[in-house]
C-alpha cells in the first residue's frame, strides 16, 4: 500500500455479531474457514474531498529520490515508473467462518493474485486460530517461486486476516492477544515535507523525503542540506530529524551526506541503499558514528532481517507489516531484534495495523504516522485525530491502536 492509501484506507472490519462471538466462545466448536475472497473497502467514515493547499508535499506528485532518479525520463516523480493505478494493487483479503465472524487483512503489491489464485484452496476448511500452521503452510507452498516480494505480501495479508477473526471471535484487540500494553500510549513521528504543518500540529519528530541523490550531483546535495536545516530552524534544536532516502543513494553519496548533515543532528538516515545490498549497509553503519542507519521497508521474513544481522547492517530494523510476513512474521522479527537491542519501528506502523505490535513491545519505542495535506477543511484533521486516537504529550504527538476486538479496522465493503 503506497503512502496515499494510508491515509484513504482504515482498513478491515466491523465487530462481529454478539451470537457468533458466543459460538467462537464454545469450546466444543472450533471456527472453521469458509471462504477466501479479495474486496474492496471504504472507511465507514469518510473525510470530506479537497484541493491541498499549493506546494503541498505528496510522495506521488512531487520530486523524491528513489532507484530510478538516475533515469531522467522517470526522475520526476515516482508515478512516472510506478504501475498504472489498478494493475500491480495492494489488495485487502476477507476470509469468512462458519460461526459469522469475518476478519480483514491487507497485503502488499502484486499478492492478491496469488491469495486468490493459490493460498485459498489451502485454507478453505482450515481452523483460522492455527495462524503459526497456516502461515507455514503458505510459506512453504509458495518458495519454489518465491520468498520475497508478491508471495511475502500475499502471505502478509492472509496472516492478517487470520489474526482479526481470533481477535474477534474473543472480543479483544490484537495487542491484548499478543501480551497487552508495555506503554499506555506511543509517541508518533510524522513523514512528509510539509514541516510547518506537521510542527504546527505538535509533532516533534519529522521524517523528511530527501528529494535529491547522486544523479543530481553537488547542487543536489546543497539542496538536501537546505531542507534539513529547514527542518531544524522550524523544528527547534531539541525535536527529532529523519531521512528517508528510499533506496537512492550509494555508498559514497551516503557518506558525504552525513557529513554535510551532521551540524543539524540527525537522527537516523533511512534506506540509503538498495535493500540487497547488506555488506554497503553494514559499511556505513560502522563508518558513520554522527547518525544511525535504518532500514527494512523493503526487507522479507526473518531470513532477510538475518542477513541484516549478521552483516551488522543497520542500527534500527524498519519491517512492514503488511509486506514482511504479516503479525506472526512481524513477532519473529521483533523477537530476534530484541535479543540484540536493536530497536524495531515498523514502516507505516501508526497506519496499518502494526500499532497493536509496538504497543505490546519495549522494543518498539515509536509509530509512524502521515497526516492529511494541509489546506482541508478542519473536519478532515479532526476525523484523522479521531481515527489515530492521537493525544499530546512531553514527546509531542501520540497515538495507540483501536480498542475494537480484532485489528478495530472500520470500513465497509464496497465490492
């Protein structure tokens, strides 16, 4: 799901009804998995549309650096290489039981095919509680045609789905399944480059999408450099700095930039590489000591986030839930982390359904959000404080997951 769907899309599902609960509750009845289908879905409660404000920052409509920056034909924007919308989908998954309760889950790119076209003949008839059997099955009955990428996201989003109907056939969130709260509230950051709004709003800590990589030589870097000091002036000396650089830079790029940065104290640079290459993240991380080097949006299963172990690559782990494996894959991960302090932040985890994961986690000190862009009427920026549960704090913004059973997704199906 790309970073504009995050904010359209609340995904999954309405509460069961109050009789299927009660049968979900029998012992002597276990849940049996009826059917597998791919939807639509809506918030049930939608914001009004609007035109943003001039100049406002979208990661589709405005220069980002990104692998195909060094083709000018494509260096525009990401839409210029992105799949044309519809073809190559995120997609959300509806699996329905035989006692009423339905879960939602949603999965990256290109997955939804393979949910549909394979993985649901082998769940129709399965028990959905057994999430750690059925994730295995998935996984093994896709490997010999991959283990990255479209299978892990198909996979992401049954698993999800699986965990929302537990969550509602027990009448509880996620987060009360997987050990309960460790913090009452999680302190957010905000991604985009609209920095007076998001400062405005009180968040303090920003996470900037650097428009500029190598292709775009020394003026480029200049112009990096001006948007992080902009952040700075307007932030203050005490709020926190990220850089997303989404896979756009080398080695060298990379080192020079965090020089260049380093009077402005920056947090973390994001995704500097390409996500394969482990040894080049491992470099940098030992060779930069004014920042910390994050990455794993784009990384895959504990195997992939092994390899960044073992490579002593990054100093935060950065997995998404909905692409990495799911919230069964999600824990495998958090749980290998911890055991080295390496803190984990999931990718968009204030969005889609990793909220109830960081929640019950020490290890998982934050949650990235998106607000709406400025220039929309004043109900647009209270339905997203609403939806978020967002409050205020020392650490500025906060958020914490629904307390709905199941992931507390509140859309409706459209087809």
């Amino acid at each position: 799901m790309n970073r504009r769907n995050f904010l359209s899309v609340a995904c999954a599902a309405p509460a069961a009804p109050a009789g299927a609960l009660q049968a979900a509750d029998n012992t002597q009845s276990r849940l049996k998995i009826t059917g597998v289908r791919l939807v639509r879905t809506r918030p049930r409660r939608q914001a009004p549309a609007y035109t943003p404000a001039p100049g406002s920052w979208s990661t589709q409509h405005v220069e980002v650096a990104n692998p195909m920056s060094v083709y000018p034909e494509y260096k525009a924007t990401r839409s210029l290489f992105f799949p044309d919308p519809g073809k190559v989908p995120s997609f959300t998954v509806e699996i329905t039981t035989d006692k009423g309760i339905t879960g939602y889950g949603n999965g990256g790119p290109g997955g939804g095919v393979i949910v549909a076209d394979h993985l649901s003949k082998l769940l129709l008839g399965q028990d959905p509680f057994n999430t750690e059997r059925l994730w295995d099955i998935c996984w093994r009955s896709t490997m010999h045609y991959g283990r990255m990428g479209v299978t892990m996201n198909a996979i992401s989003g049954v698993d999800m789905a699986l965990w929302d109907i537990a969550g509602k056939a027990l009448g509880v969130p996620i987060y009360r399944l997987i050990g309960g709260e460790v913090k009452p509230r999680v302190p957010a950051y905000c991604t985009g480059n609209d920095i007076e709004q998001h400062v405005a709003a009180g968040f303090t800590r920003l996470k900037l999408a650097i428009p500029h990589g190598p292709a775009d030589g020394r003026a480029g870097m200049k112009k990096n450099v001006e948007l992080v000091a902009r952040a700075r002036q307007t932030l203050g000396p005490d709020g926190d700095i990220m850089l997303d650089c989404w896979m756009a830079w080398t080695e060298r790029y990379t080192l020079e930039m965090a020089e260049m940065l380093e009077p402005y104290r920056v947090y973390w640079i994001e995704e500097a590489l390409p996500p394969h290459d482990y040894a080049g993240f491992g470099r940098l991380n030992a060779a930069i000591k004014s920042t910390r080097i994050a990455t794993g949006e784009h990384e895959y299963g504990r195997y992939g986030f092994r390899y960044l172990l073992e490579h002593k690559a990054a100093s935060i782990w950065q997995p998404d839930i909905q692409w990495c494996g799911g919230l069964t894959e999600l824990r495998r991960i958090g749980a290998l982390a911890a055991a080295y302090d390496i803190p984990v932040i999931p990718h968009g985890g204030g969005l889609n359904g990793a909220i109830h994961w960081i929640i019950a986690n020490v290890n998982a000190p934050w949650a990235e959000l998106f607000m709406p862009a400025p220039g929309g009427p004043k109900e647009v920026y209270q339905l997203w404080e609403e939806h978020y549960q967002i409050t205020r704090g020392p650490e500025g913004i906060y958020t914490r997951p629904s307390e709905r059973p199941g992931f507390g997704w509140d859309i409706e199906v459209v087809s």
